[in-house]
C-alpha cells in the first residue's frame, strides 16, 4: 500500500512540474548583464524586460531597446519545478535568428528560495552568456 501511495504521490508531483511549462506565462526583469564565455561582465542593462513563455514559444524584449526582441519555436523543453515557479528550474530550447541568422538557443529559468535567474546561452555569441533577474511573474489565462 505504500509502494502506490508513494507512486501517485511521484506522480502528481511530476503532472504539476510539467503543467508549469505549458502554461503561458509573463516574467517581468529590470537588469540583465551580460558575460563573456570566461564568466567576466561585459555590459548590465537595466530597464523594462519582458520573457513570455508557452508550451510552444518564448520571446524576449529589452521595452527601451530600439532592437527588435528574440523570440523562438520551443523545440525541447526540461521542466523540474520542485515548488511552481518559486524552487525548480524550466529549460528551453529553441532556434532564434539574430542579425538575419538562425541560431539554437537556451533558455533557462531558476528559481532557488524564490529569486528567479533567466539565463540565455545562443551558439552564435561565441560563448557569451545573459544572466536577467527576475522581479516578478504573472500567469496569463
């Protein structure tokens, strides 16, 4: 009897996890810095950031930026929220196109304690790595 509990126990808990992802959902950031592939800090931004996240896109927009944002076609996504959006971590993989170029890219979200880390790894940056603090998130029904 405590083998199934244990397994519908695992069970939901994965379901939830998963639910997490497919949920549309807005994370609002107001400073992103940017490393080299050696992990020193090239530039921080600060301003109105904006990543949306479905079950099948992403997009990100820096608001003050006269660039256009990144957005991509989810290809392969890894949910593990142990706690939704608040412990756990959500990775998406996803072609881009920068500068007229297709590239794949990563997207990672980590919530530790609460405080949430987007993280954006694309090929053609040649190592470089985007760290965009969380503020807050709102899911959109």
């Amino acid at each position: 009897m405590k083998v199934i509990l244990a397994f519908v126990m695992l069970l939901v808990t994965v379901l939830q996890a998963n639910s997490q992802c497919d949920k549309k959902v807005v994370w609002h950031a107001s400073k992103a810095d940017m490393f080299d592939a050696k992990g020193n800090l090239l530039q921080s931004k600060e301003g109105i950031i904006i990543f949306e996240t479905d079950s099948q896109k992403v997009s990100l927009n820096f608001k003050e930026s006269t660039e256009a944002g990144i957005e991509g076609i989810v290809m392969k996504k890894i949910c593990e929220w142990k706690e939704p959006f608040k412990n756990g971590k959500a990775i998406y993989h996803t072609p881009v196109s920068i500068d007229g170029k297709t590239s794949n890219a990563i997207f990672t979200l980590e919530a530790k304690e609460g405080k949430t880390v987007l993280s954006v790894e694309i090929e053609i940056m040649d190592g470089k790595k985007f760290l965009i603090y969380i503020d807050s998130y709102e899911e959109v029904k």
